[in-house]
C-alpha cells in the first residue's frame, strides 16, 4: 500500500526535514502541497511531488478534495491545533511540527480529535531519533542510570535567533526560544527520564538582549521592533515523584555554554551528558568511571557506516507506525505534558510565583 501523502505549510521545516526524508520513503507518495505563498507549493511539487500532484493555497480545499490517507502540519505553531484537528477530521492521520501548540488547551483538543476520529497523531521531535538519543534512551529504559532524580534540558544559543517567517511574532508563536527550541531539549529530557507527570514550576522568560539594535545574529540583525517573544527563559520543574529538572532556553544570551538539543541526567546508578558526543559516567569497584560511547558506526574503508540522519528515520519510524498499526514513537500525550510545563513556565515569569499542575 502507498501512503498519499499532504504537506500543509512549505518553508523552512517542509523543505528541510519532512519533504526530502519521505522522499526516500517507497511506501509514501506526495500528492499535494499547500502554502498561503503559491509559489512555494509550486516549488514543493516540482521538487518532491508526482507528477499529478495538486497544489493548494487553501487547507479545506486540500483536505476535501486531495484523498489524502496522512497530512503534515507545517506551518506557524498558532495553526498547529486547527490545522491538526482539520486534518484529523477529514479522516487524515497528522504529524504536526513541534511545539504541539501554543497552549496546553489546544494540545488536548488535538489529543481528543485524534481519539474521537480513530486516526493517529505525532509530533516532530526528531531529535529522539539522532543516534545518541536512541543509545541513552536504551541505557535510560534498561535501568542502567537507576532512579534518574535529576535532569537538565539544554536549548542555549549565544546569538542565534531566527529572523525568518513569524519566530519573533508572540501573536503566531507563542512565545520564542522556550517554546521554539526548549521544547526539543524538555522532550528528550523527559523521555530519558519517562517521568510525565510534574507537579509544580518556578520560571522566569527575559526579553533582556531582544532590543539590541544591528545584532551581532547568526542570521542577520533582527529588527527590534518585531521582537516581541522572549530572548531567554529558565525554568525549575519538580514532578511528583521528587525528581526535578533544570530547563534553560535562550536564542540570545552573554553565554560561551552553547548547547542545543541536549540532556544532562543524574540518577542514583549512573549520569549521562551530550556536552562532546555521548557520555556515561558512574562508580565502579571503588573508582569514579566515564564511559564515552562510539557514535560512529563506520571504520572501514571507504564505508562511513549507516550514517545519522534523524529526519529519515523520524520519517521511517512514522510510515511504519501507520502501516503496522502500531503507535507512533512520539505519543500526543507526552507532546502535551512538555506543552503545559512550558505553559506554566511563561504563567510563572508572568506571575512572579510558583505555578501548581
Ligand atoms: N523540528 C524542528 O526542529 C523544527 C525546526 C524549524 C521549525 N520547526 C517548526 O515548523 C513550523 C514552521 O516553521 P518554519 O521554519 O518552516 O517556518 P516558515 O515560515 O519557513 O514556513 C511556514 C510556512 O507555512 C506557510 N503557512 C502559514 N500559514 C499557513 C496556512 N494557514 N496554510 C498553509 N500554509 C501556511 C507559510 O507561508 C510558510 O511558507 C513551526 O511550528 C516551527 O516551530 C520545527
């Protein structure tokens, strides 16, 4: 069977994750391609599409009349929870980029469509599908680590903000690197740690470096006046168990610690941390010990072994999911405990107290 596949929303992510990653799926075809810009859905179907695929600027139309079996939300994060629930009612199974939504209330409108509709629901986190993640998340699920009662999720850039699309827009985003990339470092986090249930969160969002004018960014200067997401935000989450995590997220900050994607665990066997590959460390026979695990899977001639690519087998895993009826490696559910925590992140900068879930 040929999965008929629909992209909704074709920048940045459509092109540079979801389109070439299926187009290296057999069991997958792109038969329509839908962006407000009609230029880019052009692009998209003569870059990855058959030859009859349709191209749309409208989502109802697409979803009416393109016979689609899984669509992929890619737009802007304040239309993941429509488009999602669209999608998901027009008989489609989604994967919708992260973050799941701008608010924790959408998430779970998601979640109900999807049960409602029978259909299955996944959320972009490729980065649990990046060789070190995979290898922890054995390490972590094998019990290797003991009682991981201490994590910390990396998302920290010194002057990287992203100056395209609508990322500085509070209105269309939600907010800016805590929600953009504080939500990979708190999945993985959370998923190494398979605790998902917090129970309260102290956090604090800055908008300290946003106005700085002509902005040393890896992106070109932003324009001060658009900027109106936070530039950092910190967070210290306590989940019921006792165990607590420390989430820092910045696109801009004076900082030489630039990590991104990345967890730090504590448990009561073993740590872990990805500062320079992948590393294990622990107490053995009386002795501290560090374990640094060989990410490469290559050392022989002129074969650089199976290689990492994330967005392939985040692409691979998500057919397979639908194709086998099985449920897909990133649950809803979990996509929704990272929403609310960074939800009540933003409420307890806004508030100044602790914020209870
Ligand atoms: N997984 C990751 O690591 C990762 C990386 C980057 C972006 N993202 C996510 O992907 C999403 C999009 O980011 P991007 O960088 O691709 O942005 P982008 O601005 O490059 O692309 C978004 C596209 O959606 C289109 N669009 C907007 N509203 C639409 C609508 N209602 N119908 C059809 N098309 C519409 C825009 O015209 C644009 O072409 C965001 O939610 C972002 O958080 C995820």
């Amino acid at each position: 069977m040929t999965l008929r596949i629909g992209i909704i929303g074709c920048g940045g992510i459509a092109n540079g994750k979801h389109m070439p990653s299926l187009a290296q799926v057999a069991e997958v075809e792109m038969v329509a391609f839908c962006d407000i810009i009609e230029e880019r859905a052009v692009k998209a179907k003569a870059d990855f599409g058959t030859e009859t695929a349709e191209v749309y600027t409208d989502y109802k139309k697409m979803l009416a009349e393109a016979k689609l079996d899984v669509v992929h939300v890619c737009t802007p994060n304040s239309s993941h929870a429509p488009l999602t629930i669209a999608a998901l009612e027009a008989d489609n199974h989604v994967m919708c980029e992260k973050p799941m939504a701008k608010t924790s209330a959408e998430a779970k409108e998601m979640i109900a469509a999807a049960k409602r509709t029978g259909k299955k629901l996944t959320i972009g986190y490729q980065n649990r599908f990046r060789t070190d993640s995979q290898y922890l998340h054995e390490v972590c699920s094998d019990g290797e680590l003991g009682d991981i009662y201490f994590g910390k999720a990396h998302a920290i850039r010194r002057r990287a903000v992203p100056t395209w699309g609508v990322f500085l827009d509070e209105e269309a985003q939600g907010g800016g690197p805590l929600i953009d990339i504080g939500t990979h470092a708190l999945d993985l986090t959370l998923w190494m740690m398979n605790n998902y249930k917090p129970k309260f969160v102290v956090g604090k969002a800055y908008h300290q470096l946003s106005q700085t004018k002509n902005a040393a960014n890896a992106w070109g200067p932003w324009d001060p006046d658009k900027f109106t997401v936070e530039d950092s935000a910190f967070g210290f989450i306590t989940m019921e168990n006792g165990a607590t995590i420390f989430l820092e997220s910045s696109w801009a900050l004076n900082s030489l610690d630039v990590k991104e994607a990345k967890t730090t665990l504590a448990g009561t066997k073993g740590g872990a941390d990805m500062n320079d590959g992948l590393s294990i460390n622990g107490e053995d026979h009386g002795l501290l010990y560090e374990k640094k695990i060989e990410l490469e899977t290559g050392g022989v001639d002129f074969y650089d072994g199976a290689g990492d690519d994330p967005a392939l087998k985040e692409a691979e895993s998500w057919v397979a999911a639908i194709l086998n009826d099985t449920e897909p490696v990133v649950k809803p559910e979990e996509a929704l405990v990272v929403t609310e925590i960074l939800e009540a992140i933003y409420q307890s900068s806004a508030k100044g107290e602790p914020v209870f879930l």
